[in-house]
C-alpha cells in the first residue's frame, strides 16, 4: 500500500487532476478503473475521481512496489508529463542538474518578496521566464532548484504540484517577475494578472527626444514565424485596439529619452513593438530597428508592480494589497548621463 497526505498545493482541486499529476504513467481509463474498485480510496473511502480535496485528506493505493514506481517514474516522466514548469522527477535529479546548471555560470535571478505564497524575484536579461525547448534553462528551473534546495518544496510535493512564473518577461527584458510557490498563489496572482489588475511599470532608453507624457492604442499582430510583432497604430476612439500603453518621460535629451512605461495590455513584444512603430526604437533592440553598436540587448526592464486593495486580493493575501514593489534602474541607463 502507499500513502500521500494531501497538503497545501494540494488542496482545492478535483480528486481525479490529483490522481493525473501523482500517477502520470497511467492510463486515465485505469485510474477510473481501480477507483471503482477500491485499488484507489480517498480517506479509506470508495471514491468516483469527482471530490474536492481538502488539507489533511489521505489518498491510499494499493499496487505493487513495481507497478506504482512505473506509474509514477515510467518513461512519461522523464519526457516532461510534469509540464513546461519542470522536468524534474526526484531530489536526486534536482541537485545533479542543479550543479550542472550552476556549472555553466548562468546569471540567476535574486529574489526581491517572499512569503508562504508568492516570491517575486528580479530576472536578468538573457534569462527565459519558461522553457521555450527542451533542453532551454528558465525562470522556472530555477525557481524550482531555489525552492528545493532551501528546503520549501519536498520531492513528493513536486510531483503533484510545480511553482511556476505568473507572468512572462522576453528573454532579454530584465526585471520584476512573479512567481506562485503554493497553488493558491498560483491561482490568485494568475487570476488578477490576466485580469489586469497589476499595474506594471517599465523603464527603457529610447531613441528620440520625448518631452511630454503621452498614450497610445494600437492593434499587434504576431508574426509566429519571424517572432516578430507589427502595430497598426489607431485613435483612442478606435474599439478595434488590442493594445494599451502610457509613456511617461523621466528625462531626455537631444538623442534620447528615459520613459517610463505604464502597460495596461500584456501583448508579446507591445513596448518595443509600439515604441520602434512611433519611430522611437529602444537603444540595443536590433531586432525593432535600432542600428546602435554597443548593446548586447534592449534596453527594458519590468521595474515596478503595484498590487490591487484588498477587495481584489482577498484575506489571504492582504499583505500585498496596495503593496508597491520596485527595484533599481538597470546600470546601463547609467552611461547615457541623465542623472549626473
């Protein structure tokens, strides 16, 4: 027989998604199977996959040693049925590659908040926020050796629950990036960030003298193949826009400008999309028509999030409400002399 005592990432979802995540080698049809008859129980109980799991519930099996080790480290395992978020399957696995990533003198992100929820950290440029291939290290790998490493995540709560980014950053956008480590801070800052209830503010050089705050409405569209975004600006009138984004300049000179970049949508690439199409390109963004030399990137960073009041975030999360959290401006504004 074996035993897993449901906790806190594991709480609130449908017995059944459970059974998926923690025996990922077998079949559904089986799974259903072996509810019905009693080779599954939850609570000692006769079960149809369809009940709510609550802290504290007990979910027993009964397979063999070698059937449940197929079922829950077979071959799927290993080609990723733990999702995008991690490819991890045991404690073992974590530390190698954990020593093999640190080998390899990679700039990792250095956590700014963290409660029993939520950690928001400060990605640097060059980091993917998730995995775009396989073999790809991200924000989430990461997250995932930080979390096990310090003792915050067991090997058995990683194979039913992944800590995972919120929201996403270009590879080569540094800054604020917020991460779930329990599932209702999965869920909660998921839900309120899709809801755009998060302003999120950007700081970025572009090309050009910007003197006065403005705001701009357009429609993206994403060229999947080039990886590449194109906007059509439009008025504020126009209900067709998709995009929404507030500039606000901080200071300026004859051959650029320090904006702050309020984004009220989420589109891939807006900023430096919707700057390069107001004949604004960001300094380093070659890919969005800068010609500067001496830039390994664009120059953008996430540096500011502030939280929504109580009434969005509820109870459990009230000490972010009205929370702003920022981080300093990236050094390479530095050279461009607007603070002196």
């Amino acid at each position: 027989m074996q035993q897993f005592i449901i906790g806190k990432n594991q709480a609130g979802q449908r017995f059944d998604k459970f059974l998926a995540k923690y025996l990922p080698g077998a079949p559904k049809s089986l799974v259903y199977k072996m509810l019905r008859k009693k080779n599954i129980t939850l609570n000692k109980k006769k079960s149809d996959g369809s009940e709510i799991l609550s802290e504290g519930d007990s979910v027993e099996s009964f397979f063999s040693d070698e059937t449940f080790e197929k079922f829950t480290r077979g071959a799927d395992l290993d080609k990723g049925s733990f999702g995008k978020a991690s490819e991890l399957s045991s404690g073992d696995k974590v530390k190698t590659e954990s020593k093999k990533r640190n080998s390899a003198s990679l700039q990792k992100p250095t956590v700014i908040y963290e409660d029993e929820d939520i950690l928001i950290a400060n990605k640097p440029a060059g980091l993917l926020s998730q995995k775009a291939e396989k073999g790809d290290y991200s924000v989430n790998d990461w997250l995932i050796e930080y979390l096990f490493e310090s003792g915050k995540i067991s090997e058995n709560e990683l194979r039913t629950f992944k800590p995972s980014t919120c929201n996403r950053l270009d590879r080569n956008t540094s800054g604020l990036i917020v991460c779930g480590i329990s599932l209702p801070g999965l869920q909660k800052m998921s839900e309120i960030i899709r809801g755009g209830n998060i302003e999120k503010y950007y700081v970025t050089v572009c090309h050009g003298k910007i003197e006065k705050a403005f705001s701009a409405r357009g429609i993206l569209i994403k060229d999947t193949v080039k990886n590449k975004s194109f906007i059509k600006n439009i008025s504020d009138e126009d209900l067709k826009a998709n995009i929404y984004t507030e500039f606000n300049p901080l200071s300026f000179n004859d051959e650029a400008t320090l904006l702050e970049v309020n984004l009220h949508t989420g589109k891939p690439h807006q900023i430096r999309a919707q700057l390069s199409s107001l004949g604004h390109p960001i300094y380093g963004d070659k890919k969005y028509g800068a010609n500067d030399k001496g830039f390994k990137h664009q120059i953008l960073c996430a540096y500011r999030l502030v939280f929504p009041g109580e009434e969005v975030l509820g109870e459990r999360f009230i000490a972010l409400a009205n929370k702003e959290i920022r981080i300093d401006f990236p050094g390479e504004i530095k050279r461009f002399g607007f603070f002196k």
